[in-house]
C-alpha cells in the first residue's frame, strides 16, 4: 500500500487507464507537424507548461493559454510557491492564464506579443468555449493546433473543445500532446510514480481521483458527458479493455469510489 491506496497487483491498471487518458497525437508526427497555435489550459502539473512555452519558443509559434480561476487555481498556485524556477511569480487572487503568461515570459524567453490569454473559463468546456470566442474576436482562424493539459484531463479537454468548436465558421485540427504518459512502478511491494516521471505531480490521492472520475465523465450515456448525456463533450470511444481496468480500481475502492472522485472538481 502507499498514498495512491491501492495495492501493487493493481498498477497495470492504473497504468492502462491513466495511458488512455493522456491522449498524444503528437509523439507519432512530431517531425512533420506544423501548428498555427499552441493551447495550453491552466493546470498545476508544470512539466505541461514549461513543455508548451519551450515548444511555442523554439518553432516561433502563437501560444494561447486559458484558464481563470477556478476550483483547481489554488493546486496551481501552491506549485508555482514551490517551485524553484517560478516561486517569485505573483499568484494571489490572479487567474490561471495569467499567471501561466508571467512563467512564460519571465523564465522561458516568450515575448509578451507571442502570447493571448483567456482569462474567465473555470472548466474544461469553457476553456473550449472562451478561446474560440477569444480567437474569433481577434480574427484568427487557426487551421492546426497543438493542445497541452494535464495528462489525466487531456483526453476530456479534446473532447470539449471538439465539441464546442464543432460550429464554428472554420475546422481546426487539435493534436494532443499531454508531454508525458504517467505511469506508477511497483518497488518491492510499494507503488510509486515510475522512474523518468517529472516532478512534482499529483499527490497519490488526487491521482487515483483522477482517474476514478475521468472514466464516468467520458462516458456516451445519460450519466456522461457526451451527447446522450450532458452533451459537455464529443463522443468518446472507451476500449472494453480499459473499461476492465477501470472497474478493477473502481471494486477495490468500492463504496470509496465515488466519494474519492467527488474530491476532485469536474473539470
């Protein structure tokens, strides 16, 4: 047993899920792709951010960040107070965006001009929703975008904004990029982040959260939120094999389950 609550035997499946959430697009045409726009949504997870500002910088690439302040600013602003690189960046009562904008421009060389923000979303959809209003405010119809979030939310932050771009007046292309796949290692009966993993990450808790509240909120039912259900996002295919690993976790919590995904916001 360790902080994420589960035992060794159940790693492969916290590992087989926390892959299919971390959606990457990227890693297969890394070469060849060209973007008009790299998003980032407002996470607390840094190796996300400092991968798109490093990304933006070296290809000259427009950088959209969006996120206001919502229920998950406050995991933000606790990492950038503890990290060492950007401890110094003001972060009391900011949104998310603009806190991102400071990192980017202070520690990663970006020019203020590179760089838009969107300010007010609070949730996956909104992020969706805002940057595209954002985007046809200022007359920009991006044809390709790279989208970075964090790795457990990536697969569900392509599905927002595939749905709430579905209308607009143009077709953007989102590739995904999480920048890395989490994965947990047993050490001798203890369960870990597995070697080459970037820190900080989540805490234990917050990891198994995530990945017990994900798999409900992709679901095409009356619970999900696909369009049979809340209609929050665009249709998502959940491999049987995933779903098997997913109620693994889910019997070992039991009635635990939902109490220990409700911890977490519905972002």
């Amino acid at each position: 047993m360790s902080d994420f609550g589960i035992e060794a035997g159940l790693v492969p499946s916290a590992n087989a899920v926390a892959e299919f959430l971390a959606l990457d697009d990227f890693d297969r045409d890394r070469d060849s792709a060209r973007f008009d726009l790299v998003i980032l949504a407002g996470n607390a997870i840094m190796a996300t951010a400092a991968s798109a500002f490093e990304y933006a910088r070296a290809t000259s690439t427009r950088l959209l960040i969006t996120g206001g302040i919502g229920h998950s600013t406050a995991l933000l602003a606790e990492a950038v107070a503890g990290h060492p690189r950007y401890r110094h960046v003001a972060v009391e009562g900011r949104p998310e965006a603009e806190i991102l904008r400071d990192i980017a421009i202070k520690e990663h060389g970006l020019d203020d001009g590179q760089i838009l923000v969107e300010p007010a979303s609070t949730n996956c959809g909104e992020n969706a929703a805002f940057s595209r209003r954002l985007l046809e405010e200022l007359g920009m119809r991006p044809g390709a975008a790279l989208m970075v979030q964090d790795p457990l939310m990536q697969r569900r932050t392509d599905a927002s904004f595939r749905q709430a771009w579905s209308e607009s007046s143009w077709r953007t292309d989102f590739v995904s990029w999480p920048t890395f796949v989490p994965r947990l290692e047993d050490a001798d009966g203890e369960v870990r982040y597995a070697a080459g993993m970037p820190s900080p990450l989540w805490t234990g808790e917050r990891f198994m959260a995530l990945l017990l509240g994900e798999i409900p909120r992709l679901r095409d039912d009356e619970n999900g939120y696909g369009p049979r259900g809340k209609g929050f996002i665009a249709h998502v295919d959940i491999p049987d094999a995933v779903e098997a690993h997913y109620h693994a976790l889910a019997a070992y919590f039991g009635q635990g389950a939902p109490a220990l995904s409700r911890r977490i916001a519905p972002r």
